[in-house]
C-alpha cells in the first residue's frame, strides 16, 4: 500500500498480519473491534479468542525523526485487488466552507507524504492478552476503562470483562514484553433470550472506574459493578419506555415506529439543586459539595429521533431510581421531528453541551443543550410529553432543550447522482478526546470527519469575548461559520454491489501529532495522519460507589449451543394416509423438506461445529498455554526453594556473626564504661571501698600463707617426735611374764574346746 494511507507501516507488524489472517468475510456491519487508549492499540483476534496489543507509540518512534515531510493532497480510495483504482480528483478547499451541497465533497484531505523510509529489523513489542475464559458470543466491539485496569469486549449477545495486567519496561509493555498473558475474565449475558444489546458504556461518575451501564434492546438500563478481582454484580435495572412484545401480529407496534432506544451518551455533569447554591460563593460551595449533589445526566435516543434524559447519580448503590424524563422539545420544530430513522448519539463535553444526532440516511443535526425558557402566557401542555401521559415511570417534564443550529449530510459512498438511489446504513460517532472542536463518523462506506467551529466560538463567548453592549443587547457567536465536512476514505462506490459489505471493522485515534488508526473489511490498516488542532481536556472527577451483592450470572456452553439449535420451523414426520400422492406433490413435499432441512437444520449444525471447533482450538491454546505457564511454574519453584535453602544457611551464618558482634559491642560497652575518667561521688566511695577491701584482703592473703608455713612446720615436728618414742619402747619382765601366761591360757582354753 501507498506510503500515505500508511505512515507509520502497521501492514507489515505481525499483529495486523494475524488479524488479516483470521477475518472470516462474515461481518456485514460496522463494528469497532479496536481501540487505541494511552498509545496502545487493543485489537480483537476472533479466531484465536484473545486480544492483540501493540505500543503505537513506540512503532512510530522506530520511523526516526529525519524523515522529510511533504505537504501534498493524495487521494484516500482503498485499492481491491479484483477491482480497478477510482479515478484521480483534485480536492478543492472552497468547497469545504459549506456543508449545504455535500454531493461535491469528494473523499480528499490534507494529508502529509512520506518518503520511503528503510525498514528496522526490530519490532515493537507486541502482546497476547488471553482469556481465561473466551467468550462465546461473537465480540463486535472493544473499549477499554480510563484507568486501564479493566477491558469491556462486547457483542449483541453478551459481555466479556478482561482485567488487564500491569505494564513496565523500555516501551512500557504488559508485563515487560511478555509474549502471552493469561488475563481474568468475567462473562455475562443474562438478559434474556429475545434480548440484546445496543449500547456499553463506561460510566465517568465511577469513582474507581469500576461501573459499567447498559441500554438493552427492551428499553431498560442496567447498572452493573466490575471491580478488578471480582465477578461483575448488577447494581441497578430501569426501564426508558415499554418492552417491546413479542406478538407476531402483523399490526406495527411502538418497536417497528422507532420508540425503541438505540443508543445514549453522558452529558455534562450538574448539580442535583443547584438553587442550594445559588446564595454562595465558589469557595463556600466547594466546602459543602459532596458527590450526592452531582448527577450525571443520560441522554437517550429513539429511532424515531426522539431524546430522552435520564437524570439522578445512578452511580451509587443507595441512591433513588434514576428519573427518566419526557423526551427534549427539540427547537426549530420541524414535521418529520428531524429523522425517524436515528442510530447514534453523542454529546460533546462542552459548556453548553453539543449534542449530535446522526440518522442512517447520511444527515447528521448539530444542537445544544440548554434550559428551556417558555413565556407566562404559553400553554404548558404543550410541554408534555410521553412521560406523562404514556408512561409509568415518571410524571416529570424535562426543563431542558434541544436547540438545532446545523444540519449536515454525509456522502455514503461515491459517484451517487440525484437520480440514483442513495446507499444507507448505519453511522457510528466517535470522539476525538484531544479535540472537542471535531468527530468522526465511521459507516459502511468509510470515515468522515466533521469539525465544529461553534466549539471555540462557545468558549470564547463564554469567557466574554463576544460580549458586548450595543443598543442594549448581547450578541451570540455567529453562524456564518458552518462546519465542515471531510470523506477521509471511501470503502462503496456507485456500482458496489448491493448484497457486499464493505464494513469498518476497527477505529482509534493515536494523539500528538493525532493519527487515525481503521481495520478494513479487508483487513488492510489504514493510518492517516489529521490536523492536530491541540485541546487540552478538563479532568472530570468521579463519583463514588457503594458495592451490593447481588451476583451476575453467567451463560453456559451448552446452553449457548441448545440456543443455536433452537429453530423455528421443524419438519414433521409425513402421514398423509392411504391416498396415493402424485409425482408432482412428491417432488413437491421433497423441496419442501429439503429446504427447510437446508435453512434450518444444517445451517444451525454447521454453526453449531463451527463454535465446537472454536470452542475446542480456545481450549487447546488455553490448555498449551498453560501447560507452558505449569512448567514455567516448577522451574520457579525449584529455584525458590534452593533460593530458600541457600537463604536459610545464610541466615544462619549471620545469625552467628551478629550474636558474636552483638558480645563483642557488649564487652566494648562494658570497657568504655570502664575507662570512663569521670565518676560520680557514690562510684568514687565505692572505689574508695574497693580499694580497702582489696588491701585487707592482700594482708589475710600474706597472713593465711604465714600460717600455712607455721603449720607445716609444726606437723614436721610432730611427725619426728613420734618416730623417735617408737624406737625407745622396752617390755618390762613382769609384763612379759603377765604376756606368757595369757597366751598359754588362751592355747589350753582353745585345745580344751
């Protein structure tokens, strides 16, 4: 592709090969299955159930910043390979100062031409996000919360909340490059078999960014609580208007006359009662405001172009139902209440707020918001709407207007004359968030984008630069100053066939410089780099929130697959009787049953192996995929517990040398003391103590040796005396006599016995 519908060479990234790879050719309408926030691109892998992510920030940095730059106009037409290239135009720039005739816009715009740069054998870091548990239903849109802790894939059928891991390194990548991250996700879908979806989105007045809301097809809200770690829970339910019925009489009801909802947007936030406040100042207001006076109001969009407001903080837990009010009276009134064929709304967090109300016949009215003032003398029941006298669910009038300054139409498509029959679809909104003063428009045909002059007009005239006295009055910002309108890229021409989709399937904005990221039904990117008028946005502050417990139930697998089986015609076992049939009603009967097996049966089955095998390959990656992280997991292990180990010896050692240095700074201690010069008086009687016991005990010490000699001396003595009598023992005559006769007695007594 051409180095201007690709600037910063996303074709050739691996990522966008995988999804060019894996797009089926099934989509026939436009969905955003991408999302770029904070300079990473998040993109929706149907067929391997899993999120792609891709730094853009860093793919960019990689092109080098001496790339010369050429400021030329190129033709944006994405070339197909079985179709020739559309004719070269030239765009001219006045025929951008009206939105009147846009029959003459041409898809052109101002685009910057970039040299062929060499190409960098490294790549950005990319990532796999992968479910735990993939969901079922077929994924239509991604978005992503602002604190990028929580990302919301959802689809008509269901919703999918992923929790997304944290990022460090060199390009700031999840979890420092890794190449696949197994995420928590949470599925939910219980609203009911005939029920689908047509609106998520993010609530802003979420204090943790945690409060999802969602408009149903049966005309009611629902409020649910995702915080991170836990399943989602459903705080509050409301309705907007009757549940359609389910009657198949052919008499139209209030769904097929558009008194459905089909899409909502927050407005700016205000206060509950602001005549509270209206007696204060700015700082005694600051001091008494608390979260309970902000609500954030809902605007609500019908396809007959009705809008309706939804006012209360329905961020909290405890709080009242939210009063759903009458639809906006709409000024200048028109017969056909501009459109009965509305698809989208959004409203620009401007003061006043900008609404825009887009119809699927390409015309897209530019309006604000404000207090309605009526005159005393009017009739108030002009004022009333369906809320009071169609409806149950409130008796309120809303106070406020819808006031229409613009109307411009889109061009779907190209090489349309007057006579020929204009192609229509439906038109998706999105905001540019580092420009209020523009949007885009995507659709079957390709992208728009329209910028608003009444933006900056509005903020000047609110800062009092417009304001002047003359002759009494103040003049408002002009209109003269339309808005105007570019065909960025165009997917249908003229002779596009009628049954082929030509679908946007993915759309984002990279800001600073702002580069506008979409994913063709081809799966070809396209990159294109836009007037970057910078605006700096005001951070809104966000409302708290009380948890409840009321859980959210999640779908089966099997009970999904017994919904795809489920049909509506069956053919019956044949008893006709005993008449014979012709061949004719034989051949007859035959194409009935094979029709009806054909529309009914196996295309049902065909679907049915069809999610199996997706089913299965998920399983498979998942259980691949954990397995590896299973492996990785007891090689941490092992190394933890001879980390462990070898910890413990250290321990041990250590423990060992701070006891030794714990005694040694002990015995320092006790010797510091000791040496200390200086002493108090009862240290220096002690010494004085000390020293006399010490010369007391010296002189016993000299006297105990004294009488230790004295008493060996004496036991020498005595020992030489007793030797000495000994020797000089004499036995007398007598006694030797007495002697004799004693043994000779004693020598008959013993031979008498």
């Amino acid at each position: 592709m051409s180095s201007c519908t690709d600037l910063l060479l996303l074709n050739e990234k691996r990522l966008f090969k995988d999804i060019r790879a894996s797009l089926s050719g099934g989509a026939k309408e436009t969905r955003n299955v991408l999302e770029i926030r904070d300079n990473v691109l998040y993109v929706w892998n149907a067929d391997k159930c899993c999120v792609l992510t891709l730094n853009v920030a860093a793919a960019r940095g990689k092109l080098g910043e001496d790339v010369p730059y050429q400021l030329g106009l190129r033709l944006l037409v994405e070339e197909e390979k079985a179709k020739p290239a559309a004719p070269s135009l030239i765009n001219n720039p006045e025929t951008m100062d009206t939105v009147q005739n846009t029959a003459d816009l041409t898809p052109l715009t101002w685009v910057p031409s970039l040299n062929p740069c060499p190409r960098f054998s490294h790549q950005p870091p990319s990532t796999s996000l992968q479910p735990t548990d993939p969901p079922i239903f077929e994924v239509a849109n991604v978005l992503r919360n602002e604190t990028a802790t929580q990302l919301a894939l959802w689809g008509n059928l269901g919703i999918a909340l992923m929790e997304l891991p944290k990022r460090w390194g060199k390009d700031t990548v999840y979890e420092g490059g890794k190449e696949v991250i197994l995420c928590t996700n949470h599925n939910f879908g219980d609203f009911g078999a005939s029920t689908e979806i047509r609106r998520v989105r993010w609530h802003p007045g979420s204090t943790n960014d945690s409060h999802l809301l969602v408009l149903t097809s049966e005309n009611s809200f629902r409020l649910y609580e995702c915080e991170v770690g836990n399943a989602p829970r459903l705080i509050k339910c409301w309705k907007v208007g009757r549940a359609p019925s389910g009657s198949p009489s052919k008499i139209p009801d209030f769904t097929s006359l558009g008194e459905t909802a089909v899409d909502f947007d927050f407005a700016t936030p205000t206060l509950k009662k602001p005549e509270m406040f209206a007696d204060k100042n700015l700082d005694e207001v600051k001091d008494i405001i608390d979260w309970n006076h902000i609500e954030w109001p809902i605007l609500v969009l019908r396809g007959n172009g009705e809008v309706l407001i939804v006012c209360g903080n329905v961020s909290l837990e405890n709080y009242e139902t939210p009063a759903v009010l009458g639809s906006l009276s709409m000024y200048p009134p028109t017969d056909d209440n501009y459109g009965i064929d509305s698809c989208s709304i959004m409203c620009l967090q401007t003061t006043p707020p900008i609404v825009v109300i887009a119809m699927c016949t390409g015309k897209i009215y530019h309006a604000i918001l404000l207090r309605e003032t009526l005159d005393d003398d009017a009739d108030n029941d002009d004022r009333k709407t369906w809320s009071q006298y169609g409806s149950n669910y409130s008796l309120h009038t809303p106070d406020d207007a819808l006031y229409v300054y613009e109307c411009v139409e889109l061009e779907l498509g190209l090489l349309f004359t007057d006579d020929d029959k204009k192609y229509n679809c439906p038109i998706h909104l999105h905001c540019d968030k580092g420009n209020k003063s523009r949007y885009f428009c995507s659709h079957n045909a390709g992208i728009h984008m329209i910028s608003l002059p009444m933006v900056s007009q509005l903020e000047e005239f609110i800062h009092g630069k417009y304001i002047y006295h003359y002759n009494g009055e103040d003049h408002l910002p002009s209109m003269s100053n339309q808005s105007t309108l570019q065909y960025l890229f165009s997917t249908r021409t003229k002779h596009t066939d009628v049954e082929e989709a030509t679908p946007i399937l993915g759309f984002g904005l990279l800001q600073e410089p702002c580069v506008l990221v979409a994913l063709l039904h081809t799966g070809v990117v396209v990159d294109l780099s836009v007037i970057d008028l910078y605006y700096l946005p005001r951070i809104e502050q966000l409302e708290p929130i009380i948890s409840i417990t009321k859980k959210v139930n999640k779908e089966s697998f099997d009970t999904y697959i017994k919904k795809l089986l489920r049909r509506e015609v069956s053919q019956p076992i044949t008893k006709i009787g005993s008449r014979p049939m012709s061949l004719s009603e034989s051949l007859e009967l035959l194409y009935h049953a094979t029709n009806i097996f054909r529309t009914q049966h196996f295309v049902r089955h065909d679907k049915v192996r069809e999610e199996i095998s997706k089913k299965v390959r998920a399983l498979k990656a998942l259980k691949i995929h954990l397995l590896k992280e299973l492996d990785t997991l007891m090689e941490t292990k092992k190394e933890l517990r001879q980390t462990a180990e070898r910890l413990a010896e250290r321990y041990e050692d250590i423990n060992d040398k701070q006891k030794e240095l714990a005694r040694r700074a002990e015995e320092v201690l006790r010797l510091v003391n000791y040496k200390e010069p200086l002493m108090t008086a009862v240290e220096r009687a002690e010494a004085e103590e000390l020293k006399k016991m010490d010369m007391k005990i010296h002189d016993m010490k000299i006297r105990l040796e004294q009488l230790k000699k004295k008493s060996t001396q004496q036991t020498v003595q005595q020992n030489g005396e007793c030797n000495g009598k000994r020797k000089e023992i004499v036995i007398t005559a007598s006694q030797e006599e007495t002697i004799k006769e004693n043994l000779g007695q004693m020598y008959v007594d013993l031979i008498v016995q």
